[in-house]
C-alpha cells in the first residue's frame, strides 16, 4: 500500500528522478507563451476499459511540483473504468499542469496497464485454491510500482527482492553440494523471518527438498503430469509454485492442479498501457501567487 | 550513443538504482550457499527471434558490481538474433553473476524488445520519404535506454524532453492568443537552436502556422484526406510530422502520404520484451581474490 | 523562467549544495549568541547603479530554510536600480537571517552582475537586427543561473548544453571527413528537432555548409572583410552568427554587418558583481515558534 | 544547538536514510492490517533515571514522514528525567505512528544515554578550572547527533571534524622535521581563525611548543607528576588538554591538576542507551485526510 | 556477508558519508606538514581481548580514499584477538593513512564490540537448543555493519527491517480486531515468502496465535512459569521466540526453556567498543605518485 | 590542497555535477560523427600572462569520464605563464576529449583567474607584515576551489564557512548584549579549538573587544587615522584585520599601518578569468577499447 510513509520514503525520490528526468533545465514551450502563472483545470478521461491503478502516483507527480495543486478523483485504485469515463480532476497553475502531465500519464497509464493485464488473468483462476504470484521481471527503478500493481489487479507477490527472500536455485545447490545442504545452510544463514524456498526441476529433487524442510517448493518447467506426481510427494508437506510455460491458455488447466502458486513475469513484463489522457485544460478564477513569484517578471 | 561519456555520467547512477533496488543488504540465497569467491561462466542466450539491444548496459550491470567481471559478446547491438543463438558470455565470481542476472536481464529484454518492435514498424516505412519517431512516452526513469532502443531498431528519435524542444500545443497556443503569437513567443524566448514545432488541428491553423514560419508542423489525429489538403498548403514549407491512430494496418497507406515523420508511442510503452536468459552457468578456474576479501571469513 | 517547476527540480538541489557549502554542521556565531528564536527584519540595498536579477533565487535561500520566512520586493527581474535604493525586506528568525545571508547575496550579485554586464553589451546592439548570446563558459554548476541573466539582462541564449544543441566544429568536421558528411550525419542522428550549426573557418567552408543545408553557421575570428564575403555567400539561406574578438569597442562595427547573431563569453565570464547588502536588521514581534523547537532549550 | 538551519540542511538527510534503512519499500506488519489511516496517540515514557535530549530529533522523525503528525513534550533537552516519567505524547495517523516508532526510539535513546552519562562524568569535575571534553570517536554517520548530546550533558565539544581543527600529531611532527617546525607550517597553511594544538609526550617537547607558539598543548598519557612539570614549563602561555587513561576513577584526581581541558573517547563510544518507549496508543478522533490518500482504497 | 556486490551497492555509500562527516573539505593537520605524497606503513594492533570484526570495512575506508592502499590482515573476522596483539597492516601515502585512520577504527572498533560482547551472551547459550536473536534496536545507519557484527559474534539475525518481516504486535492486532484476523490479513497481504510472526501477551492469545496459524509466537515479557505453559500449548506449531528482561545474568536459566530464540537489544544498543589502534606509522619506498598529483604543487 | 582525499570526498562530486549540467544524455555533436572510439591528443595552451591555477582540477574532469585519459602537464600550480606557452597535453578518446574540454577549462580558466588577481594584489603587500584574506563572498558550490586559488595565488584563507569561524558581527554583538558578553557566550558555546573574532566599528568596541579576550579584531570600514588609533589599543593583545573600502589604488596605503590581516571579497568576485584554450587535437595511434565498447556499434 502506498501509504504516507512510503510515499514520503521510497516513491518520492523515483518520481523526481523521473521528472527530472523530462525537465532538465526548464519547460521550454510552456515558458515560451506563460510568463505567469494562471489557474486551470483539466480533465483525466479513460480512453479504454481496465482496472485503474496509480492515482496517488498521478497525484504525488502534480503536487511535487506544486504543493498548491489540487487532485480529485471520482475512482480508488482497483475499480474498472471504461473508455470515455472522466475519472478525476486536476486543478492548479496550467503551467504546472502542462508540466507534470506527461510523467504523471506514464505512471498511471502503466500501472493501469499492469493491474488490468493482471485482473485478466487472476479472473482465470477464480475459484481455484491458486493463487497468481508475480515474479522480479519489473522494469529497472519501477519495481515498487508494478508489484502495488499486480495486487491491486488480484495478483499476490512473490518475494520483493534478493534481500528479502531466499530462492534457491541450481546453482545454489550445485555450490551447497545438494538439496538437503542448501536448505541447511538457508536456514543457519537466513534471517529466521524468512521461509526457504528451493526450485527443483525432477522427481528426486522435489524428494529431497521435502526431506530437508524446505517451506515452498518451486516445480520449474514441469508438465501437467509431472506436477501430478510431485504435489503426490509434497502432500502438504510445502507450498508449491509452479512458474514457467504459463500462458493464459493453459492457466485454467495449472489452476487444476491444486498447486498453490502460479507465478508470471509476464503481469509485470508485458502488460500494454491502459490509454488514459488530460483533456479540457481551461483557465479558471485566480493562482494565489507563490511567495518567490510574488515580485518576479 | 553510449559512449564512454553518456555511460559514466547518465547511465551508470540508473543502473545502480536498479541494483540497489533488488539488492536492499545482500543476496541472501547466494550468500547463504557461496560464502566465498569463485570463478565461474555463463552463456547468454536468446530464446526469441529479434533485434538485439543494450549490450553494453547488460555488461555494464555486471561492471559496477565488480571490475573483474569480463563479459564477451558474439554480436552487436542492432543484430539480428534468433531463437536459441548464444550472443555472449559473462565470466567472473559466481556470486556476482548470480547477483546481477536479473537486472541485466531486466534491462536487456527490454531494450531488445523496443528495438525488436520499432524494427518491425519501420521496416513497413522501408521505400517510403517518412521516417518513424518515438515519443516522451517511455517508462520513468529508461527515457535514455529507450530512445537508444527505438534508435537501434531502425527509428528516429523526436525531442528528448520537455526542455530540449518546443512543441507549441492547443494550450500553448490558447495562452499564446494563437499560432502567430505562439510562434513569434517561441522564437524570442527559446535559444535559437532550436526548432519551432506547432500542434495543428485543423486546416485553418495549418495555414497560420506556415505563415508564422514553424519549422514542423504536427498533423495531430487527422485522416489521410485531411492530412492530404495539408499538405498541399504546407508545401515544403516546413516539415510535417503526422501522429494519433498509427497502427500497423494503417501505417503503410500513411506513409505514401509524403509526410517527413509519423510518431507512434507505442514503441516504448507497448513493445513487449525479447526473450533472452543465462544458461549453463558453471565454475571455472580461480577468482584473483579482492583485496577486501583476502582475510574474510 | 524560473517557475515553480524549474524552481522546486532543477534550483532547489543548486541551493541546497551552496547552503551545505557554508554550513557543515551549525552556524556558531549565531547560535553562541541566540539559542532562542527571535524574529527580524533586515532590508535589502543596492550599493552599485545596475540591473537587479535574481530576486526568486534570493528569496528561495531563505524559504529553504525556514518556509515561515517572508520575503517581500519593491523591484522585479530585469529592473533598473540605484545606489542607495532599497530593493526589497526579508522578515523571519533572526538566526535563518543570519546565516542565509552570505549564500542569497552570492546568488543575487552575480546574477545581477551578469545582467547588468549583458545589459550594458545588450544596449550597443540596439536597432540593429543583431542579438546577443551567450556560451556556455558559465561557472560550473551555476549555468541555469547564469544563462537566465543573460536573458534578463537583454541578451539570448545559445543551447544550453552539449545534449541540446549540434554545434560542428573543426574535430566534428574533420571526423566525418568534410562539412557535408558532417551536416548529413548530424540530421541523420540528432533528435529532428535541433538546427545543425556549423563554425567555419573560411569561404570555402561557408559555400560548403550552405550547400550541405546547415542552419545556421557561425563565423569563427573572420574580420569585418570576411564576414561581409560570407554574408553574400549565405544570402540569407542559414542564420549567421559571430564569435571570437567581441570587445565592447567593436561591437557596434560588426553589428552594422548585418548578422543573426553575435555570441560573447564575456557575458557570463567577465561580469563582475552588483553590490547589494543587507542592512538594518532588527529585531521585531514574535515568531510563532516551529513545532520542533517549542520544547527545546 | 538544532535550530532551523541546521535541522534542514544537515539533520534531515541523516534522519531519512536512518528511515530508508528501516524501511525499504513499506512497513508490511501495519500495511496488512491497517489500509485506511486512523488518527491516534501514544505517549513517550521514560525507563530510567538521567538526563533527556534528542526531543527535537525524536519529533522531526515523524515530522518527516507526515508534517500533520503533532510532537508535545513535557520536558526539554538536559532536563533531569526519572523512571516511569511521563515526557511526551505523539499524535497522528497510527500508520506513521508505528513506522517510525523505532527510528526515533533509536535516536532518542542512544543521544540520551551520552548525555546522561557525560552528565555524569561531568559533575566530577564540578568545581574545578577544567572542563570535559569529547572526541571524533563517535559513531559513524551520528557525528552531528553525539557532539550535541555531549553539550546537552554538560561537556564540551573539541573540534568537530579533520577540517575545522588543527591537531599536530607525533606523525605531523615528524614528518615536519619538528615541533617548531610543525607549527610555522600549521600557522602558515591553516585559516588564520584556527587554534593551534600540539599533542607532545614529554618535557622537551613541550618546551618546544610553548615557545613555537601552540594555541593549545596536549599532555598525551602522561602520568600526575609529568604533567605537573608540564604545567609549570607551560606556565599559562598555552591551553593544556589531557588526555587518555582518563577513568571515572581517576578523573577527579586529575581535575586537581588545573589543566583546562580533559578529553574522553568514552563519552560518546561507552554509553549506555537510556531506556525509553511509547506506550498506550490508541485511537482518537479522525484524521484529516490527506490529499493523496482520499481515493486509494 | 560483506561480498563484493553488498560492498559496492549498500556498504560504500554510507563509509562515504562517514568519511565526509569527517573531512569537509580537507584534512588540515595533514596538510600543513605534508604536501606531498609519501609511502608509509603502519600496524593495526589490539588493546584489549576480543573477537574481531569488520575488516573489511576497515580495509574499505582506505581504499575508497585511494586504491592503491594496500592492507593485509593476520586475522579474520571472528577470530579471538588478544591485547597488544598486531591483526594488519596498512600501506600507502602517509597522508590517506592519516586522513582514514579514524574513520576505519570507528567502524571497526565498535563491529569488534559488538561481535565481543554477542559472542559472551551467546556462549551462555551453547548446549542450549536456543539461539540468540539480535532487534532492530541499531545505531541509525548503521544496521548493516551491526546485524554483521552480531552474526560474527555468534548471534542470529532477526528480521531487518520493516519491509522484510512481518511482527504483528499489540496495535496491528487490535487494529485487525484480534490475533486470528490479524494473522489472516498478514497472509493474505504480505509477500507468501516471509513467515508471520505474532506478539503475545498472555495464553489467551498464545492459544489463538497458534490456531490461527503463526509461524512464529514472541512471548514478550512473560516469567518463566508463563513461558513454560505457553510451550505446552505451542507444543512445536510454531517457532518460539522469548524478549524481554533478557540478561546475562537469567539468560541460563531461560535457556533450560526449551525455546526457539531469545531476542536481545543489548547486543547492538550496549555493547562498549573493543580497542584497537594505528602504530608505528612510518615512512616506506616511494608511492607511484597518482597521476593527478604528477604536476601539482 | 588538493590531495587524494579532498579530491576522492569533496571534489569529485562537484565536478560530476558539473558535467551533468553540460551533458543531460549525450554529447549530441560528438556522437553524430564519432561513433567508435579514436585515440587523440590536444594541447593546452595559455592565451594570457598570468599564474596558472587548477591543473588537478582540469585533469581530474577528462578522468572522471574516462580513467584511461592521459594528462600531462608541463608547468605546476602557482606556476607564472605566458601567452602562447604550452602548458600540458591531453591524451584520451577524442570523444572524451571534445566532451570534457568546455567543463575542464571553465574550471582552469577561472581558478588560474582567481590565482591571477590574487597574486596581483599580494605582490602589493610584499614586505610588509600584512596578509591578504579571502571571504565567504565566493561562487555557490566553487569554495573549494575558490578558496585553493586564493592560496595558489600568494593569499590566504579566512574561515571556510559559518561552522568553523566565530565572526561576532553587529547583529551577534546585539543580540548578546554587548561585546563582552557576546565573546564570553562564544568561548563557552564554540569548539575551543576555534578562535574569537569580533567585528568592530568604533573605539569604544575595540576596547571592549580586547578587555573580553577577543582573539582576533576586525576593524569594519575604518579610515586609516581610525585604524591607527585602534592599533593603539590593542596593542599587540589580539590580532587585527581590516575589510571594506580595499582597493588596489589604496591597499599600499593600508599595508603600511601593520594590521596583521586585509580581506577582500573581490579576490573571488571580481576576477576575471585567465584565457586558456585546447588546441591542435589531433589523431594518433589506437585506442585499448573498452570493455563495454567492444561489441558496440
């Protein structure tokens, strides 16, 4: 959740980056033809249906800029919106507006994008005891961003990154000397907060893990049958993800399989955009004048 | 380019965002099982049929980590790859492989796909006097690798960001008092470096925007016939670009209109990635030891 | 301009690294003496005739430190003043007074020294249709300041900086193997919205850069003779601008020549500063104390 | 003293990468638990005996992570405060509440303990001509925090860091060629504002310090009888600082010498934290919501 | 571990700091006296018995300053050192030798005292089936190098941080309405990889923790009747952790228990610094004078 | 100066910030016709007489951009130069070299001003025991090297910044009651290794000033009769510094009266750059490619 403290925290920074990133000196077309500041108003309209997602981010772009910028939405995170749908306001110096407007459409166009893509595809596995997980397949210096999205369109997410999860691979236990060893090991190193999860790719292997304790066992690139005869050894004994092949063709078959875990890297990506647009930007009544601009040209 | 100079200084702080993103204290799974240094190697392969891009920030992820990692590439960036080809290799301390892999990747795939995708979009424009643009809409904080990407594959690349062109849009010009005013603001204001490009809506506006002197001219969501009487007014007078509704299915017949450029966002923000992995990784020889290593446990 | 946006992304982090510069930990002198609030007021005096710039800066030295600060101008940007003239009155703690005083004063006499020099060149120009501009020789890490005293003191601005303006000179030229390989590779690779200016060095270079269709050219230590050659050559088909020997004495000489633009380092480099102080502060009323300070000593 | 200044420009920064370690992307317990923000109150009480400080610190921890929190204390820095007294009450949304419960704790806690114990250390010098001094032996990164707790608890501070204070060493001297000669060069390089302090280790080298003409002279490990002698060769041309095998033990045996100074690493490495918590929160009213939350779920 | 990938990414930051907060624009003492390069060599000797720890990051304030600093060690972290006896050696320009000296022992004087006193409490424990589990209660930025220290020491971690560890205690629990509710929501909302981990006051809410399934249960402040009845109703459902009036004194006897952890602030907020210095410092050779300094004064 | 370490911590960070400012995301004319790297050579050269300042710094820019840049000097800070002298020769990628070459000499060209002047005003005060001071009235974020090139030179250097100088001014004096009680307030408050300065405007002040024990007393705009009277009183009891009104026309006046100090802020904001430029870049042999430009285009 982006609460206060994350926002202040851990969001903060990204979207400066970000802005700084669009603005590096100044706006040169808005300055061109705005001198002064001149109050506004815009609408934000959804050009397709989906899942919107991202509005305190939206929000958090305009106001960075611009404490003074008033932002209302008619929508919370997580509601479906339809194309042609007027979905909040935007209300402040038209400079600021046409500053922000791009940097804040880029983070809700694609965190809609993301939550919709995931809506999609969890709504394939309702009524299974599966849950959706997505994966560390994020856009670099997004990740916060598209796993908020990914729960917010019904998906769970897996560890959030190398530092706060134990995933261990084959070549972790090829380095440890087996399975039973890396497990150990795991769990003389780890911090006690965390479970162990270990990716087997045979029969032999998914023996071993459950012998050695592990707490999640991540079946990579089994087939159907394969899974059968796994979930048959691990009979409870761990939590078992499956990850891999995952299509949205054969996710409805996966869900059958009782597994408690189907991860995708695709809900973060290959999710497209969610159009979303500013449209009607108008004058309106007065700026309350910033101090520092009070005596400026 | 990323030149020696772009990297040091604009790529490199994105980059180690990313790491510090996935990498909070440490990799705990690694650091469980791998408490030493050890020379290892692994493969780079592709898994799908594209365009390759961002090699050296893939290598360059691997760099900032540990100096001592050599990353050998068997192709270069704008190649053609195919499905299962092997484009390079990484040697260096297992742990530092492990520990970068996702990032690079993250980076890789992604860069590959834009240009995969801006490939395909601008081979239709192949014969044609239009050259295809990307736009600001990339995702926050990879403006820089994805205009390179959009490059690689075959695009052009418009303003960078709101402060190194002018474009004069229906709210600049509003505030302006019209084309003329805007026109003539933006050549006073903005350094004479600079182009001057207007947002047109219609035909009227057309005309005053070659009369005020716009260097281009934006046809903003206008059909072919419109765009057609357009130019028959503009008349080389200033360069055209066409933008709104560009599909694949419709973008051959836009380019026989004559237009310089037509600009698609979706290079950026709806190219899904290209599929590329490590595989094979295995120990190799011995790591000269860091110096910081020498006496740890 | 710089607005709010401008302001909070790309000033702000200039200031705050001016105000660490001056104050590593604490200001002893003030604190020794007040370790309690005390609200003040002190004027702001001209010293020098001139033209006042920077006031917004001025002002956001003291706002960063304290946002109960007020800062209140008698003047704007781009004003005439006079020895002995108050410009304006900065109210707030006495102690954030003190110790922003040294850092908005540096701020504030370069900038306006930086207008006055400008408007002092600006003026032999007058009625001629040449304009003046700056360079890039700025004191590092004051450019934004820099250039936009430039602005208000009557002159423009050239690119801002390596990545937002194509300027080819001798090592560009000599690179692509001739002024027009050099201008073709440039429109091929810039971003579509930059002009392509050339520096040449002599008429066999200016045939060749209009052939080659650069924007604008710029005429490099050429005397008055060579100039005029050049100018009948161009005639018109690129902007033209002068650089090298500007003096104040031979100003009016060459802007009788009939060019764009004439470029002066001088303009940024050579300024001296506009004396201003702050005089008279005294203490007045009663500050409404900061939460974080009520329970303090 | 904190006053506005330095709290902006050198506090904060510390303060918030103190809340970034504890925080990397947000706090799960109370997320899980609490979406929506709740208004609440929880008051700071003290678990020991000694003498408080770091209130200010303590308050803009909250402060940073939502200005709407409000900070009341019963007490001010170096009071005397004793077991199961009540100094406090934080109120705001129990949200930010909990998440920086432990970051202020920390802060409050460890700047308590030092100033309770220099209090301490500090009262056996009482009466005597010389005052307690701390040293650079502080804790990484908690510099600015651990000086003001030692002046909180009545010591004093000795320079604050490498650049700010001129401190000949054996090295220094040696490499000088002399103590003389140390101390030419010392008044010869360093800002003229600068003491200088020689640190000797017998009789000769005094000597020469005093006629070189040091600011200060520091009695390295000498026992009661050198520095008498000391004290006499020094004769009130220099101030004398000892220091090291300073004890609780020795320390008023030591006071009776008539140095001025005494230095003490322990001030700031030895002290214990003094016991603090917050208790009894609960809710209370309703919060004003802020801006960016009024939409999010 | 400190690897090399946490080194670059999460470690160098933060001695940078360190290292600023210690010079600020130079080391004057150094300066005076040696304006040139000069190899030199000095010994890292023990002062009291202890075990050692952070080597590396001592090594590491060097080699940030200048890499070509070489340091060597005769220890490793978690050795048992032993008064007066030499662990290392540095060698380089006397100068960074001089400049870093503080800054390195800080950091490994107080890692050596916190691994030296974790390692005394956790030897009450051997023999014991009970771990010994550090807090959160870090000295601010510095949780890295102490959570190391405690590991070296003997000790294990508990969670990190905030983000990585879910601990539902009094405020979450009644906030959710009771522990069952607020285990539920954990599970549902916290990433599936992190165990949930409930404080409990009383064997109402052991009972109901263990019902709803925790995975850990922390006893916090419960004698050592109460904790043996809360073990009859845990009877192995989950792991327990015991808090709370934990000294070395009880901490035998709490170790009969039988339970999982005993979690300790003391280790991280108490534990006095073990001593350790630079001697010996002498002239060597010649240093390869940098290439910067080739031509300077 | 300069060393290592200044350079390592405090330099660096300023010169990278002021490439960024020349460089957002690529050096645009550079990399249109210089897409592989190219092994060059270019000198510098001096186009005025003057004292050369700033060569570590010069170096230090094309070394942060690329470290395999080779910069070789045939001259040394403080050195006196001549128009038309050679002085060094830069080595490197042309790439880098046309890169780095605005930023490299805006540093060069104002430092070697600053020596320049410096030295000019200095040479006046020959013979006579008064030395030249610098202020704080320096450019934002320059000190650093503001304050070098005042050294360099022949001045010295008054208190780096407001944290480690006590200047009582007006305002301090005011607000503690008086002078006596204003230097009692600091010597109690200040680090002692700091001395006391006062700034003075009239007799009685300077009685007062030497009765309390000030170390240091600046005589603020006095004219040389006052000056004399004042010298009268103190008598050798502190030492002395004159500020204001310091021209070169009547400095030799003032160095007769036998002040100890005479500051004077013009040293940093009037002086006009020394002219240098980078001349003759030439190809030659073959650069050892990058690790990352290997398989780059």
């Amino acid at each position: 959740m982006f609460d206060q403290v994350t926002m202040k925290l851990n969001v903060d920074p990204l979207i400066l980056g970000a802005l700084k990133e669009d603005i590096t000196s100044e706006d040169v077309s808005t300055n061109c033809v705005m001198p002064h500041a001149q109050q506004g108003e815009v609408d934000l309209i959804c050009k397709e249906d989906g899942i919107i997602c991202g509005l305190q981010v939206f929000a958090r772009v305009f106001e960075l800029l611009d404490e003074r910028v008033n932002v209302e939405f008619y929508v919370k995170d997580g509601d479906e919106v339809t194309n042609g749908q007027p979905v909040g306001k935007v209300t402040g110096d038209i400079r600021v507006l046409l500053s922000g407007e791009r940097t804040a459409l880029n983070y809700l166009q694609r965190m809609s994008g993301i939550a919709t893509y995931t809506h999609g595809v969890a709504s394939l596995l309702k009524g299974s005891r599966t849950k959706l997980l997505d994966t560390r397949k994020t856009s670099p210096n997004n990740r916060i961003f598209e796993k908020y999205s990914v729960r917010i369109g019904g998906g769970n997410n897996h560890r959030y990154n190398l530092t706060d999860g134990v995933m261990l691979k084959d070549n972790h236990i090829g380095a440890a000397g087996g399975v039973r060893q890396a497990v150990e090991m795991a769990k003389e190193y780890a911090p006690f907060v965390r479970k162990i999860e270990v990716e087997v790719e045979n029969l032999e292997m998914v023996t071993e893990a459950v012998a050695a304790g592990a707490d999640i066992i991540m079946l990579d690139n089994m087939d159907c049958e394969k899974i059968r005869e796994a979930m048959n050894i691990i009979n409870g004994k761990a939590e078992v993800e499956i990850s891999g092949n995952v299509t949205r063709e054969n996710i409805a078959k996966l869900s059958g399989l009782g597994v408690d875990y189907i991860s995708s890297g695709a809900l973060t990506h290959s999710a497209p955009i969610l159009d979303l647009s500013l449209k009607n930007l108008h004058a309106v009544g007065k700026l309350e004048v910033a101090k520092t601009h009070a005596m400026s040209i």
